[in-house]
C-alpha cells in the first residue's frame, strides 16, 4: 500500500443554517496517536443527521461532518499492535471479532459512533446496547471531523471492521448506507421484538412507517418487510408511495391524498387502520422516521391496543407534540426511542443486504455539491441515499 499523501480534500462546513454553506479545501493529513487508526475512505453517504447538523439544530459541529464513510486503515498508531489483544475485554456487548491483528489495507467502516467510554451509566447497561448513548457523545461530526473527507481518524479499539469473508462480496456503495441510516431501522425493529424492548411485535402483525420514502424510512420498510411484518407506509406524494412499494411495503397512505384527508373525518390514522384487517384496530407499532412533529402527534392514533410509538426521526427544537396520560394507561400504548445500533447490530444488518434481502437504493453524488445535495434531502427529492466517491473529490 502507498503511503498517504501529506494533504487531503474534505468538504468544510463554512457556515450551519438553512441552507449551510460548505467549500472544498485541502486540509493536512493528520498523524495518528498511539492507539488510533488512520482511515482511508473510499466513499461517503449522506445522512438526514448530517442535514440536521449542518442546519444548527443538533448544536455545535467540527468543521468535517458525514457518518456512513467506507474505506481502509492507511496507517496504525504506535500502540495498536499491542493495544488489540486487550480489545475482548473492553466493556461493550457488541465488539466485533478481534482475533486477528489489525493491518494495512483492511476494510473498515466510520459511522455515528466513534468510540464509548466504557464507564458510564449508559455503556455500563448492556442488556440496552446503552454504548450508543454514551455520556461523552462521540459522535462523527460532533466530537471528531467526519466522513465527508478521504482521511479520518478513529479509535482502534472501535473500530468497525468489514470481514472479507462475510461481506467481500458487498461493495462499498451497498455498505455505506447501512452505517446509519440502516442500522437504525434494523435496530428500531430488532428492539421493538426484543426481550429488551418488550418483545411484543411478532412477523406477521402490521407495522406503520411514517416518512417511509426517507433515507431510514425506505430502509424501516424494507428491513420490516423482509423480517416478516406486514407493512405501511406513509409519507406525502404519489411518487414517493411508488418507492415505498419497490421496498415492500404492502399498502401506501399519501397524507396530502383524499382517501388519508376524509377517511371518516379520522384524517391519515383512520386511513392507516382501515387497512389492518376486519377489526381495523390498528397496527402494533409506528415507526416515526419523518423529522416532524405532526408525524408524530398523528402516528399516536394509528396505534392498536398495547401499541408502541417507536422514535427515530428527530423534529426541530420546537417540534413538539401532545399525549394525553389515558393514551398510555386506558390504551397501554408505550412510547420509545431507538438510537443507531452498536457495530455487532451493523453487521446483522449488513448480513441482510449480503444476502439480497435489503437493496439500499443510491445514487451517485460528488462532494462538491455538498449544498444542493442536503437540500435535496430536506426537501424529499432523493430516492434511497447520495453516495460520494472520494477517490473523485
């Protein structure tokens, strides 16, 4: 392998806000520390996260953001070498395979999370895969720079690797996808049917996805469909219902429709349980993916008895909504939230795609129109993920 270049090109965020502003610059190439793993990245997707963040909405940011970068370890820290035999017992529920040493060359993926503590309240529950909500946030694009660059750096006792042998068949542009936006709806099914989460969604019963059409939503629906629910989805417009049904959804509500607007005065929830069978009771569970309080005020009342409201898509600051406290102690509906997945929750997920189950649907982008890309995500107008090739910057 070559050695690295002493500068790379990266998309910089100049300026967060709606739209935010972003330039091409040449940054120089960062050295590893003792235990960190310099990664080459081939290719980014971009994320609704990476939106929200560029707007401002989610705080403060590094200048690089992007989370689902695929490439390879270009360079190792000084102490890597000896750092890995140790990685087993690093107290995570999830770690990957550590067996073998890391090298040069191996595939790795960069994704929300970059490294966990180990030590606090949430890292320490591990019967909730709590790593994900570590007290220190580590996020890409928050804590560290992001993927939206060829070179990043990442702890290697986190790092995320791609075996060969089970996923040298995926290419990079079907893997890339699944660092966020897929494993976050694998990992908001995999918990609604858990031990952990209740485990009181079984295949067969009916689920709604609101904001089916979206980067996580396309995904919900087709992760649903393909673990064996009965799917619906919902989002605004004909086309995007058109999507949603490629993914597998089995029936589409368009909430600007007339059938979602005079369905018994019940607006989009009637229209949703009027398709769950004879007794139109509702569906086990809502995935809200859409970024919208309305989503979720009206996802409430789609539910069926014992219902769960499952959280993902995150409104604005001043996206609220109400609940009155007889929704949960006369329905015993249950609300809750699911945060991206853990690296062995991404490999599950990816074990779906290596199979032909889940196809993440791309489309070629270049990093230079960083701008009109996120605005074209905000606005809806892209079906499944833009995908940068790095290599082309």
């Amino acid at each position: 392998m070559s050695e690295p270049a002493k500068t790379y090109k990266a998309a910089v965020l100049t300026a967060q806000g709606t739209p935010p502003t972003f330039t091409i610059q040449s940054l120089p190439l960062p050295q590893p520390g003792p235990h960190e793993v310099l990664v080459r990245l081939r290719l980014t997707s971009l994320c609704g996260t990476d939106c929200s963040q560029a707007a401002g909405h989610l705080g403060a940011t590094r200048p690089v953001l992007g989370h689902e970068g695929v490439g390879e370890i270009a360079a190792l820290g000084s102490h890597v070498a000896a750092l890995f035999t140790s990685l087993s017992s690093f107290p995570s529920s999830s770690s990957t395979d550590t067996s073998a040493p890391l090298a040069l060359g191996q595939r790795v993926g960069v994704a929300w999370t970059r490294d966990a503590c180990g030590t606090c309240a949430y890292c320490t529950t591990l019967h909730h895969d709590g790593e994900t909500r570590c007290v220190r946030r580590p996020h890409s694009g928050q804590a560290c720079d992001g993927t939206f660059a060829q070179y990043t750096l990442v702890p290697a006792r986190y790092l995320l690797r791609i075996p060969a042998d089970r996923f040298g068949a995926v290419p990079d542009e079907l893997v890339a996808p699944v660092l966020c936006g897929g494993v976050t709806a694998y990992k908001a099914l995999k918990t609604l049917g858990s031990a952990a989460g209740g485990g009181q969604l079984s295949p067969g019963q009916w689920i709604a996805v609101s904001g089916a059409s979206g980067g996580v939503g396309a995904f919900a629906v087709a992760f649903g469909r393909a673990m064996g629910y009965r799917v619906i989805a919902v989002d605004a417009g004909r086309d995007k219902g058109e999507y949603a049904l490629q993914e597998g959804a089995e029936h589409y509500v368009d909430i600007t429709g007339d059938e979602a607007n005079q369905q018994d005065g019940g607006g989009v929830a009637s229209a949703v349980k009027a398709l769950t069978g004879v007794d139109k009771l509702g569906v086990a569970a809502v995935i809200v993916c859409a970024g919208a309080a309305a989503a979720y005020q009206s996802a409430v009342e789609m539910l069926a008895p014992f219902g769960t409201l499952m959280c993902v898509g995150i409104p604005p600051p001043e996206g609220v909504f109400s609940l009155h406290p007889l929704q949960f102690i006369g329905g015993g509906v249950r609300v809750m939230g699911s945060s991206v997945g853990t690296r062995r929750d991404t490999l599950e997920a990816l074990e779906f795609v290596s199979r032909g189950l889940v196809t993440p649907a791309v489309q070629w982008a270049e990093l230079k129109d960083m701008e009109r890309l996120m605005d074209h995500v905000v606005a809806g107008k892209v079906r499944g993920k833009y995908v940068i090739n790095l290599d082309k910057v």
